[in-house]
C-alpha cells in the first residue's frame, strides 16, 4: 500500500480527474493502486486476467482490462498515468495510450528505463517517471485510517507458516499470485499439529 501511495501520489502527481491505467492491477501492489487511484478521485482502468476480473471490479476499478482476450493499448482510450506495478509491460506500449503530458511509471525498472526517463524528460510528449519508494512514519499513518474504515482493504492470495517460507517465495516467484502472501509465525507454545495451513483469503 505504501508502494501504491508513494508512486501514485508522489512521482506520477495524482489529480481529481485523471485517468488512471493500472497495469498488474491483482497483484501485490496492483491492488492497493487501483482502491488508492479511486481514493484520489481518478477514472480507473485495470489490467488482469479473466479470473481476476471480478476482484479488480470490488476493489473500485471503473474498468477492466481482461489481458488475455484484448490489449489495452488498442483500446482507443487515453490515459494520464499508466502504472505498471508488475513488469507486465513497457514504456513503448504505454505511449501509445498515454496523454501528450502523460506519465508511465514502471515500479520495477532497469537500466532501459533509466535511459527513457533521462530521454523522455528532454523532449516532448509522454514522460517516463522513476523512483523508490521508501517506508515512512507519515505514509503508514495516512493509510492507517482507510485501512481501519475499509475504504482500503488488503487481498490475501495465500498464508504460510514460517517453517514453509521456501514455499511462500516460490508463490510469488511464479508471477501469479492475487494480492500479498503471507508467512504467519506461530508462537512457540503451540503443537506444529495446530499452525495454520496454506489457505486462500
């Protein structure tokens, strides 16, 4: 959520009114982007897969992008922001869709991206924005009230005890997770019998 808030906020310059896409829109950070874009007053368009449609719906997303049946690069729309919290796409595709005062804003980013952001700041047109989001007293506070409302909520894929952590990286190495995974650590006290399984929330 902190990710979400810090890039959406901070580096793309989120307005009432904007249009939002975000790319990864089930995962980790995808989910927290997509109710905090809402939270900011923008139009938001999500890209998941067919059998996420429905969450990213609940979660506030005005429209959905089944990836798998359609690219929303030929979607005819045009967008303020394109946020891509997973790596599922690029600056090159994200241009074709983006506003001329646009911004994309890869959360995982490479040397590639580095170049178009130093590039893209010296010419016209669409702006490839950069950063790291860091943890902050203030951040955690400003989310802390929404998550207790409910108008932000968190998407468990998965919950692992600390003896399966090997396991739990292995799920979100697979690149298919719905939400976070969490390891649980169950106090000493309790039978390994009695720890919690592997469940979807």
């Amino acid at each position: 959520a902190v990710s979400a808030l810090v890039f959406l906020r901070d580096f793309a310059k989120i307005q009432p009114g904007y249009k939002v896409l975000v790319a990864g829109a089930s995962g980790g950070v995808g989910v927290y982007a997509v109710q905090l874009a809402r939270y900011f007053g923008a139009e938001v368009t999500a890209v998941t897969s067919t059998a996420n449609v429905d969450l990213v719906r609940s979660l506030g997303a005005d429209h959905v992008v089944d990836y798998t049946q359609a690219d929303y690069t030929r979607s005819g729309e045009t967008y303020d922001i394109v946020i891509d919290t997973a790596g599922t796409t690029t600056f090159a595709a994200a241009k074709r869709v983006l506003a001329k005062t646009g911004v994309f804003v890869p959360l995982e980013f490479g040397a590639r991206e580095i170049r178009q952001a130093l590039v893209s700041r010296m010419t016209g047109g669409p702006k490839v924005v950069i950063g790291v989001s860091g943890d902050s007293r203030e951040d955690l506070a400003f989310l802390a009230p929404l998550m207790e409302s409910g108008e932000l909520r968190s998407v468990i894929d998965s919950r692992y005890p600390l003896g399966r952590i090997a396991d739990a990286h292995r799920r979100v190495e697979g690149r298919h997770k719905t939400g976070a995974v969490v390891v649980t650590v169950a106090p000493t006290s309790v039978p390994a019998a009695d720890q919690p399984d592997i469940r979807a929330a």
